[in-house]
C-alpha cells in the first residue's frame, strides 16, 4: 500500500509508521513530529491512501499559511452574509470539506490561541455551527496534527492550550531527519530513478561522499530539490551527477564537507587513458585530472583547487608549467 512504497529500510521511520498503521482508525489522533521538510504530510497522506477512508477526502491545512483573520472562516465555513466580503452562498469550510475522510493540520504549534478555543470544541464535540448561525453539523473525519514546534514546552510557556495538545496527541509519531536515516542511499537511488525515468543515473564518489556527510537542514525537501535540479542539468548522454550539476550556493556549502573524501585526481586521470595505454607520464596525468576538474567546476579555479586538494597558487603554477 502507499505507506509501504514510502519504506526505505530506515528502523525508524518503520517504527513510526507501523504504530501509525496499527492505531488508525480507531478514533485516535495522531501528533507527527518532526523537522521542518521530513515528510509529515506525505507521511499522513499515506496513512489516508492506507487506509479503509482512502476514497474518502483528505483535506491537508497549514495552520502558518493562512492569515489570522481568515483562519477562522477558511476552516469553520460560514453562511451567507456572515460578514462584510462573504461569499453570496456561504463558504462550506475546510474541516466540513474533509467529512468521511481526513483531516491533517499541519504546523498546528502556529495556530493563533483565540482558534485553538474553538478547534478545542469542535474536536470535543465532533460538530460545527459555520459563523453567521445556521444548524450545527456532527463530523466524521479522522485527525492527524503535525508540527515541528516541541508542543510541551509551548504549552509549559502558555503559547499553546494544553486540553488541546491532550486533545491532538492520542498518539505522537517522530519522523527522523534525514541526516539520522540509515536509508539514504535507498532514499537517493528512488529520486534519481524518479527524476531521470528510463535512464541509470548516479553520483559521482566525491560529490556523494560529501552529500552524506551534509546536514540537510531542509531535510528531505531540500535533498530532493538538489538532486531534481542537478538531474535537470545533466547534458544528453551523461549519467554521473557531479559538481558542476549542483547550485552555486549548495556546492559551496558541500564543498565544508568533502574533507576526507578520497581525491578524485587518480580517478580522473585513469578514466583519461584508454586502457591499452596505462599512464607513465605523472606531469600529464596531472595535467590531465586538472584540466578535467577545471572542466567539471566551469573555470573556478577557486573550487577545482580545493576539489584537488591543492593551493590555488600551485594549480596556476602547474597549468603555467603544462
């Protein structure tokens, strides 16, 4: 199903998702945590498409992105006439739109203390009256809250009600970063297959070596959008990722983590002779793996300096020599 798809052998992730499975629908809710850009909405997607309330709605609202003084209408609905700019024929509501099926608020930490009041008492309840009156209506729909924010320690500091962080937490799930992932080679195989469809892509060594050793702050969105972009910028017939394929800031923030890696120089330089033909001539294969690296860094010798492992003044000194 689609929560198995999403499993790349990480023991963590499994974990979490298991007790996801093992707990839905049985009218518990679920509180996914984690940083921001781990996956918590396509984590609860899938739970959805999982689950027996998969043809169902699944009605997905960030509780950071709407403004204070529509949140109110966008997820209660209201009435014809309710207020100044309302629709002539009211507006149903996000939390109505998700009935039978579910409904996930995400960044839930960010939701202003007056809405928390009323969110409190529609989940106690399980109806809602729209704003400007009207009949109230009993809902139907499981809930799965996330945020990035540590709940606990909001509510202990009186930014969040605590009989609604009870309320919201039936079950909390931590989704790892990425950099805590023992999948990540898994993680790269699938977005290199997704992004270059019909094609064997791969990251060169270097560049891979020190993808993972990189924080990832931005967590599996940030790692998804590099390798989407570098597969964007490979030329026709090429099928290794390298420098070059990277953004300019991105490379340069890798570029603090590739200290350790192997040198790419005797690599470079024996991919330059034809196998028949062993290198003798150390000056060429120097110059060779050089001329390569300035290549793959478009003229930065900046960055092809630091990529060979030497000062600028020595790679201007051997070209000069060559």
């Amino acid at each position: 199903d689609a929560l198995a798809q999403l499993d790349t052998g990480d023991p963590g992730w499994r974990a979490a998702a298991e007790r996801g499975r093992r707990t839905w629908g049985k009218g518990i809710a679920l509180l996914v945590q984690g940083e921001s850009g781990v996956g918590k909405e396509l984590f609860a997607r899938a739970l959805h498409d999982s689950s027996a309330r998969h043809a169902a709605p699944f009605v997905a609202i960030n509780c950071a992105a709407i403004p204070e003084h529509l949140i109110e209408a966008e997820l209660f609905g209201y009435e014809s006439g309710a207020f100044t700019g309302a629709r002539r024929d009211g507006q149903l509501g996000r939390l109505r739109e998700a009935q039978g099926g579910t409904l996930f608020l995400d960044e839930i930490g960010d939701m202003p203390l007056a809405l928390q009041t009323r969110l409190l008492r529609v989940l106690q309840e399980r109806s809602i009256t729209p704003l400007g009156g009207g009949k109230a209506q009993q809902l139907d729909f499981a809930l799965v809250c996330a945020t990035h924010h540590q709940l606990r320690e909001a509510v202990a500091q009186g930014r969040f009600r605590a009989d609604l962080f009870y309320r919201i937490n039936g079950l909390a799930l931590q989704l790892p970063a990425l950099r805590e992932r023992s999948d990540r080679e898994a993680i790269t195989r699938r977005l290199l297959e997704q992004f270059n469809p019909g094609q064997s892509v791969r990251l060169h060594p270097d560049l891979a070596f020190a993808m993972a050793h990189y924080p990832w702050p931005g967590n599996l969105r940030e790692y998804a959008n590099a390798l989407q972009t570098a597969s964007a910028l490979l030329l026709p017939g090429e099928d290794t990722i390298g420098w070059s394929q990277l953004s300019d800031d991105l490379a340069q923030e890798l570029l603090r983590y590739r200290e350790g890696a192997p040198m790419a120089v005797a690599a470079l330089a024996a991919q330059a002779q034809p196998p028949s033909l062993p290198a003798t001539d150390l000056k060429t294969l120097s110059h060779t793996a050089i001329a390569q690296m300035l290549q793959q860094c478009r003229g930065n010798v900046s960055q092809a300096a630091k990529l060979l492992g030497i000062s600028r003044q020595t790679l201007y000194r051997r070209l000069k020599a060559a």
